[in-house]
C-alpha cells in the first residue's frame, strides 16, 4: 500500500457486472458487484448475487465512513447497502457491460486525523460530484504502527453513482453519460483530487 499511497494517490475503477478478463482475482472479488464493495469498503461479510464474499470483517483499519448525496437521493429505501443493491438490479437488467459504480481510491495526508480527513472528503465530494447529482459512499481505512509510522497508510474508499437512482426519474436505472464517463473526465477528478490533498503522484513530481 506503501507505493500505491505515493505513485497512484488516485485510482478509479469500474464496477462492470459483465466483467472481462482484465480483471485480476482481487478485484474479482471487491469489484464484482456494488455491493461486493460497499461490503469490502465498509469491512463487512455478506451475499451479493455471486454468492457470499470475502470476510472483511476480520480487518481492523476502518476508521470513518459516511455518505454525501444530493437532496434526492434522501430516500429511506436508499439507506446503507440498499442503494447499492439497486445499482446491481438496474444493470443486471440494463446494459449489464456498463459501469454499475466507480470506486475510488485516494490517499490522505499524513499528520491529519479522521475529523481532517472527513471534511476533504466531503468538501470534495460536493464540489464535484454530489454537485452533479451523484451519490458518494466513502470509507476511511487506516491503521497506526509502531514508532510513529502508520501499518496501514491513510486513505479513502469512494463509491460513486453512475446510474439514475430516483425511482421518480423516467431515466432511473439508466447510466449517466456525464458521469465520470470519459477518460477526460477522470483525469480532471484526479488532477482535482491531487490540489485538495496536496498529494501528487511522484512521477508527476519528477515530471515537473
């Protein structure tokens, strides 16, 4: 975790119910469904439609969650992993070879605590993409070591919508073409990502 907190401080990857051969056995396991990673972000053991997961309850270095969605979204039938659940049903049913979600990785910076941590992640998850109309579910992992270095280095898990989620919405189900859907798009989040946090990737420090 160590490498990837400093070369890839930022990371996106798609949650596809119809996967292809890119995908290694981790991510066969964590990104096989929404809800398979809502599960593994949260550190949960549950069912998705593939059957049970992994056990991630066993880990011990999740430090703070939350969730950051626009007014719409506040739906009781939404709450928790339920939001999560219907993303897989909308794209078992629609275009199942598209994005059911993005998950995000990101690096924290050192020296914070969670109370810091949380209000970067939510400062930047309503400027750019609740703002949007997405919905965000995000996770702290992180653990202390010994002699002051961190066992498991500060970062943040963020499950972001791409599919119209308002039962109301003649659309509901349906992927969102403006959403994170072009690699122009993910590289402006990162390079976004990057200035909030102060953290840059070292070969873009290098470069520069």
């Amino acid at each position: 975790m160590d490498t990837l907190y400093h070369d890839r401080p930022f990371s996106l990857r798609y949650v596809v119910r119809q996967r292809s051969e890119r995908y290694t056995p981790e991510l066969l396991r964590t990104h096989r469904t929404a809800k398979a990673s809502w599960l593994y972000i949260h550190r949960q053991h549950g069912i998705d439609t593939f059957g049970p997961t992994p056990d991630w309850s066993k880990r011990n270095d999740l430090t703070g969650f939350g969730r950051c969605a626009p007014a719409r979204a506040n739906d009781p039938a939404l709450d928790g992993v339920a939001l999560w659940e219907r993303a897989d049903a909308h794209a078992t049913a629609l275009r199942p070879d598209e994005p059911v979600c993005a998950h995000v990785v990101g690096s924290l910076p050192l020296g914070d605590d969670v109370a810091g941590w949380r209000t970067i992640i939510e400062g930047f998850c309503e400027d750019y993409l609740t703002s949007q109309g997405m919905v965000v579910d995000w996770t702290i992992h992180h653990r202390e070591g010994e002699g002051g270095q961190p066992a498991i280095m500060p970062h943040v898990h963020m499950l972001i919508t791409m599919r119209v989620f308002d039962r109301s919405h003649t659309d509901v189900g349906k992927v969102r073409q403006n959403w994170l859907r072009t690699e122009k798009a993910r590289k402006a989040l990162a390079e976004k990502w990057w200035a909030r946090t102060g953290l840059y990737p070292r070969s873009y420090a290098m470069a520069a």
